[in-house]
C-alpha cells in the first residue's frame, strides 16, 4: 500500500516532520510512506495549469498513484499554512488527483489545541467540489504541547500518543482496504 504524505512545515526543525517521519518509520511494515516535496512547488496560476512545471506534474502523480493521503499540518493563524492550500489548490485542477481520496489528517502544535481549527478548515476544504477527498471519519489526531512529547533526535516519545496513533492508523488503513473492495 502506498500513503503520500502531506507535510504542512517547510522549517527545518519542524515538529510535523518530526512526527511524519516518525510515523514513516513505525508503520513502515503497514504501508509506504513517501513525504512528498510540496514546498517546492511554485505558486498556482490558472494561467499554468495546462502546462504546468515538471514538479507538479510529478507530486501530483504520486498523488494520483497512492492508496491514500496522509495529512500532517500545523496550525498558521487559525487555518493550514498557505504552501500546504497552493498544494491543494495544484491537485484540484484538471486532473483532479484527490477525488475519492482516502484521506487522514493529524496535526500538532507547542500550544494545548494540537491544530484544532486547522483540522477544521482542512476538512471543509478536502470536501470543496475539486479535491473531493473521503477523510476517515470519526477520528481526529491533535496533539497539544508537542515539543513535551519529542526526544532531543525527534522522536516521538509520548506513551499515551503513540497508542492513539497506532489506533488511528489502524482504523486508517482498514478503512482504505474496505473502500477498495
Ligand atoms: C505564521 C505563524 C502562525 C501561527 N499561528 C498559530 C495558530 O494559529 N495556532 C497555533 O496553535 N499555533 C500557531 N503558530 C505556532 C505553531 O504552532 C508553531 O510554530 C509550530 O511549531 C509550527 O509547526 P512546525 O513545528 O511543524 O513548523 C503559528 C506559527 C507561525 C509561524
């Protein structure tokens, strides 16, 4: 099974990329999670999408050829930073890689909401009419004081987290093994 991974940080100490590559590691027996490169891509121009660049074309391939997309987003000003919308904004033109999508989303912060009402507005926005996404219901991952939950080489060290990952995951994976039947 193939998972694309969405990081929402393009800072190097990122504490979502942290977590992404922790998740990449512990689950790797379940599915191949490849972080994709959505930092790089230029900012959208209906002008371009018809002849977009080369590393559009590309992530939105791996998009379109995963199994399923796994969301791992900070919170900016209440809502999911802007390189983490121009990706989605790309993949929801043309060739409309995330419709029917089966999508997870798990966020944290140094702050007690863990991207409360960036998840929210992550979900209304996977359900506009261009990304048509399916996000799995009925589990929702924040993770509050995440700096506290961290070693110092970024590993994700929190007990109580981990399991309510693992379970998460689980759903997850289950889920997108029902929707393919
Ligand atoms: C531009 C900006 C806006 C932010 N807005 C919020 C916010 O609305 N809510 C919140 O909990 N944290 C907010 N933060 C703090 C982030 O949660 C914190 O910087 C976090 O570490 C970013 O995630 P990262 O470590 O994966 O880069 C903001 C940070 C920045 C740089």
């Amino acid at each position: 099974m193939k998972i694309a991974v969405l990081v929402g940080s393009n800072r190097k100490e990122s504490f979502n990329k942290k977590l992404a590559l922790f998740m990449q590691k512990r689950y790797q027996a379940t599915a191949e999670f490849e972080i994709l490169p959505i930092e790089q891509l230029p900012m959208y121009n209906q002008d371009d999408e018809l002849t977009p660049p080369e590393i559009v074309t590309d992530i939105k391939q791996k998009v379109a050829q995963s199994d399923g997309v796994l969301f791992v987003t900070p919170e900016y000003n209440h809502s999911i930073p802007a390189f983490l919308k121009n990706a989605i904004d790309w993949f929801s033109r043309v060739d409309k890689v995330m419709v029917n999508k089966p999508v997870m989303i798990i966020g944290s912060s140094p702050g007690v909401l863990g991207t409360v009402r960036a998840q929210m507005h992550l979900r209304q926005i996977l359900n506009s009419p261009g990304i048509s996404a399916l996000t799995l219901p009925g589990n929702e991952v924040f993770i509050g004081a995440v700096h506290e939950k961290l070693d110092e080489s970024g590993n994700l060290v929190h007990v109580p987290t981990i399991q309510f990952i693992d379970t998460v995951m689980d759903n997850y994976i289950n889920w997108i093994k029902k929707q393919s039947l």
